[in-house]
C-alpha cells in the first residue's frame, strides 16, 4: 500500500458513488514502526499514560482461547484490528474509522480516484444512514434517490448502526452490477425498494445559464480538483454577460475539497477576510482559512445561493462565507450540516486510522455540523411542485434580485 505523505488534502466530505472523496481530511503518515505483536504484550504501550485497568481486556482475549469452538480460525491480529476498530467506534464518531488492510487499500483506491458505483453521497444523520445528494446524471440520480432519503436496507443488510465505510463496501461493486436499496423518502410512510446499476461515475461539476430575464445562474454539483478552475471561467461568462444578477445553485452538492471553496469565495471577498475556521476546541489553537482577494465586484453585485438538505461541507463552507460576510442571500432549506475534518494516519504500513480533529466554523462563528446553515428565506418544494415542474425556490431567488434595493435594506 502506498504511504501517505504529510500533506493537507482539505477535501471537505467523504464523497460515497457510492464514490469516496476525503471529508475534511489531513492525510498524514505517521513513521512510527508496526505494533508489537500480541505475545508479549502487557497491556499498557511505554508511549501511553493512563489509569485504566487492562485486565478484562485479556481476561476476555483468554476466555475466547479457553472456549470459543472456532478460535483458531480466528488469527491473534485479525483480533487486534477487531479491538482497535472498536476503540475507535467507543467515541461514537460515525467519521473515525480504523481500516485493516484490506479496507486500507480499498480506501487508497478511493482517494486515488477509482470510482465505480451508484453515484451519491451517504452520511449518519440522527444515528441514520442518510443519503446526503446524489450526483447529477448518476445511477442514484434516474433512479429519484434523493436528499435526505433513509437507507434502511442494503440488499438484506439492515443499516441500523452500520458505519458509512461499511454501508459504502456493501452499495459499491462491479460495473453493470446491482444492488437493492430499501429506502423511505423523506416525508414518506411507507418504505420503498429501489434497485440501482452500479457504473463507472464521472462527477459532474459546472453549469452556466444566462436566464432571459437577465438573471445570470452558476449550478455547481461538485466542489472537485478541477472545480475552481471551471468556475474561474463561469464567473467570467457572468462578467461578460453584463448582468449584475447571480445565483450560485449548491442544491444537492454535497460538497469536496475545501480549497476550491476558500478559491471560490475569494471572488466576493476581500484579502484577508474569514471565510472558514478550523476549530480544533482545546487540542490546539484554531485554524482560519481566508480569502486570497480576487474580490473583482463592487457593490452593487446582487448574489442569491440556493441550499437544500443536499447541501453540504463545502457547499456549506461557501454559502455560509458569503452569507456571513453579507455578500449574499440565502434561499431554500437547510443544509445537510457537515462540517467536521479528518486526518488519515498511517498506523503501521498495511492499516490506516481516519479520525476526527477539528469542526468547521462559519466566520460568524456557526459550527456547520452542529446546526448546518438556515436560509434567510425558507423555501420547500412540494410533491405536487415537482410534478409541475415548478422551483419556487429558484422563483424566490429571481424575486429578490429583482427588488434588491429593498431587500438590502432589510
């Protein structure tokens, strides 16, 4: 497996296709040499200062050898990374994972880029596999997964305390493959199955539209490597259309690499200006990531980002820069709420840990995975909308722009 090098990736969420960004991660390898063996061991690491009693630990590690009928189909390290992933599931943290080798490797296949699967973003909300957005023109997507849809089932794996890795291996697999998802919509009574084809994904990114009425649209789906770049040029279609009207679409985008957000908002904000902190509590000293200063409008540019439940990390850490920064509006529901950053340590040279160190703070202050963000105007689409056809929400973002000056004074 290849090591991981001391770098900060900085992608804001764990992107299940079911695909794999990194959510909010520092990727770091740790050179300290593999864990000593079991035989040997007394319990406590030199390198560890603690009070607590060892003992039922290997009393239990004992009782197994004593009794268990299979216990030696069971090798001595497959039982450590047993305990270890346990540990690790005690701080009940559904972002810190411990990865054996085998999960090791797949997960550096992930982040690598390999994507094959269903094409939508899964995350725990109250304890439940939630799906967070499905990626546009995805299995998942003509499928009518949604945002905030309950994944109860996974084939016929109840979900109930599965952790995202795990309910990730079981939806990803070959191309052409199936997997049967029970799942209950958001608002639904009754759980429904929904078959989807497993395909290679290709995230889509960027679209621009310049509405008849003069009202410039910029729909982002992904916040990728290649994503600043592509809205560098959207923003440039903006400035030659020359309207003063924009709406940064981020329903459904459930986010990706932080840089490109910090990227994104430093066209609206000046040098030096908040756009996001990394609140490490009392570990460290916080981190505060700021604007590089593009800031190219004045100020009589009229901005409306629209958010849903699909909305999340760095969809999240962009609304929530210009929302606070008083740059724009805020139209639609609540955002996902994800806002939390991890770090990948190489534990020995085959096992990875991800775990949780910081959370994400708007400049405001507002802990993202704590409340999400809430719009300034409260938006829902309706059933019967989406049978007309109709987007109030996009509706509602034409209307302020359109009567900004009073909305301003608001």
């Amino acid at each position: 497996m290849q090591n991981y090098s001391k770098i900060k990736y900085y992608a804001t969420t764990i992107l299940v296709i079911v695909l794999f960004f990194v959510l909010g991660i520092n990727v770091g390898y740790s050179n300290r040499p593999e864990a000593d063996k079991v035989a040997g061991v007394t319990g406590k690491d030199p390198q560890v200062e603690t009070e607590v009693d060892f003992s039922p630990f290997w009393k239990v590690w004992n009782e197994i050898n004593e009794k268990y009928p299979s216990a030696s189909q069971v090798t001595d390290q497959k039982r450590v990374y047993g305990a270890i992933s346990g540990l690790v599931e005690s701080l009940n943290d559904p972002y810190s994972v411990f990865f054996n080798p085998d999960e090791a490797k797949s997960f550096q296949e992930e982040i690598s880029g390999n994507f094959t699967g269903v094409g939508m973003e899964i995350g725990i909300k109250n304890k439940i596999l939630t799906v967070i957005a499905p990626l546009k023109d995805t299995p998942a997507y003509r499928a009518n997964i949604k945002p905030g849809d309950r994944i109860l089932k996974i084939n016929e794996t109840v979900t109930a305390g599965l952790s995202v890795e795990s309910a990730v291996k079981l939806i990803r697999g070959e191309k052409g493959t199936t997997v049967k998802l029970t799942i209950l919509h958001e608002g639904g009574e009754e759980p429904i199955e929904i078959s989807v084809v497993r395909d290679v994904i290709n995230i889509p990114t960027l679209d621009t539209e310049l509405r008849k009425d003069g009202i410039f649209v910029i729909r982002l789906y992904s916040f990728s490597a290649n994503s600043a770049g592509l809205f560098r040029n959207g923003i440039k279609k903006f400035v030659d259309s020359g309207t003063d009207k924009l709406v940064i679409d981020l329903r459904g985008n459930p986010g990706g690499y932080l840089n490109s957000a910090i990227d994104m908002a430093s066209w609206f904000l000046k040098s030096g200006t908040v756009v996001v902190t990394e609140d490490y509590g009392a570990k460290k000293e916080p981190e505060i990531f700021r604007s590089k200063g593009y800031d190219i409008f004045n100020d009589k540019l009229k901005v409306v980002i629209l958010i849903d439940s699909g909305s999340a990390s760095a969809s999240e850490i962009l609304a929530g820069a210009l929302h606070d920064n008083n740059r724009a509006k805020l139209v639609g529901t609540k955002s996902f709420g994800k806002g939390s950053v991890q770090e990948v340590v190489g534990i020995t040279k085959d096992t990875v840990l991800k775990i949780t160190v910081a959370k994400w703070l708007t400049p405001k202050g507002v802990s993202i995975s704590e409340k999400g963000l809430t719009p300034d105007y409260l938006v829902e689409i309706t059933k019967e909308d989406v049978t007309l056809k109709k987007d109030p929400q996009m509706d509602k973002a034409v209307e302020l722009l359109k009567n900004w000056t009073e909305i301003s004074k608001q």
